[in-house]
C-alpha cells in the first residue's frame, strides 16, 4: 500500500489510510489506549486496567435484601438459624459473587418501609437480580409483595434459612413467593449462595 510513496508523501499516505480506517477501529474496539509517550510496561498496565473495569462493568449485579431481625444471626434462636452472625453471612454471599463472578450489593432491613424502598432502587437501579429472605413479612406483608410484583422483569428467588414448613402454621404461608420465581428453603446460610448461582442464571438467560 505504502509502496508507491517516498518520504514526506508516505507519511502522508499513512496520515490518509489512518483517517480513513480509524472509525472503524473505533467502532469495533471496547477500549482504546494511546500509545505515545508511555513506555511499553505503561501500556501493559493501563490496557489490563481497562479491561478489568470494562469486566466489572459487564458484570450481573445482584441485590440481595434482608428483612427484620436477619442482623441477629449468631443471636437469635440459635437452634434454628445457627451461631453463625450477619457479617459471616455477607461475607459468604461476597465470596460467592466473586467466585460467579458477579456484583453484589448485601442490604438489611427492620423496616418494611426499608424493604420496599429499596425494591424500588432496585428498578431505578437496573439491578439484574434479587435475592430476598423478608423476614416475618414473608407471611403477612402485601406491602413487600406488592413491591416485588412491580419489579416483574427482575428474576427474584425468595430464601429462608430455617425450613419454615416445619415450623409454626403461621409460617407457613408465604404472600411473597407467589410474585417471585422460586424459592429456597431450609438449607441455612448456604441457601443464600444456591440462590445466588439460580439468580444469576436466570439474569443471563433473559439478557
Ligand atoms: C426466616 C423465617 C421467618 O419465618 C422468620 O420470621 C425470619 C427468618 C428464615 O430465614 O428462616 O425472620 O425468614
């Protein structure tokens, strides 16, 4: 291509071949890194920065929401929920996401206010999934199921730590379930994380 040209001439062929096409690199690349005055480790590094951020930012985010006394973990009724606290639970669900590699935000609620409020960030926010355990307002609160009902495009799997079928009859209705897409029961902590890999599923199947 650049045969024809001599000298001054070829560099501006080159200047001509490079306006042409750079649209079109442009339009086929994720990133772009400038090359001039940076030493080639420089460049290493700002590429490989690039690419992890742009990464992240494909990443699933999932919310996971917790209603009343879930902070107590560790505290409350250890027979039933184990002796294991709130922190450990955010860590374990943290490392899950990591290991999935998608983004998670852990919240915690002893409002019902607080639980509605932030399914509703969760539509204004794009969330791509949610995990919640409501609490007692599983068995009463039409409030937080009216919420999850408007969030119908987001998957939603609903846990509970205890296996609530086998405890009080109370507790064995849940108004909640019915507007999300599956539950999980029984299984402890580690439900959070099935919920997890089942949520991220879905998020990717409708994408
Ligand atoms: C719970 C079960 C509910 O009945 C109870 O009110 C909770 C926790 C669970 O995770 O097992 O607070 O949702």
């Amino acid at each position: 291509l650049l045969a024809p040209y001599e000298g001054e001439a070829r560099y501006e062929a080159i200047q001509k071949l490079l306006q042409e096409r750079l649209p079109l690199y442009r339009s086929a690349a994720d990133i772009e890194v400038s090359v001039f005055k940076q030493s080639p480790e420089d460049i290493a590094e700002e590429i490989l920065d690039m690419t992890n951020e742009l990464e992240k930012s494909s990443q699933r985010e999932i919310w996971v929401c917790n209603g009343p006394n879930l902070n107590f973990l560790g505290i409350r009724e250890k027979g039933i929920y184990g002796n294991q606290d709130y922190d450990t639970l955010v860590k374990m669900i943290e490392e899950k996401a990591q290991e999935l590699g998608v983004e998670v935000e852990v919240f915690q609620s002893n409002y019902e206010g607080g639980l509605i409020d932030r399914i509703q960030k969760a539509y204004f926010e794009k969330a791509d999934g949610i995990i919640i355990n409501p609490g007692a307002f599983t068995h009463y609160s039409y409030a937080v199921r009216d919420a999850l009902a408007s969030v119908a495009d987001i998957p939603k799997i609903e846990v509970h730590i205890s296996n609530v079928h086998t405890r009080e009859e109370f507790r064995h209705t849940s108004v909640t379930v019915p507007v999300c897409n599956g539950q999980v029961v029984g299984l402890g902590l580690k439900g959070y994380l099935y919920a997890l890999e089942a949520v991220k599923d879905m998020a990717e199947k409708k994408a």
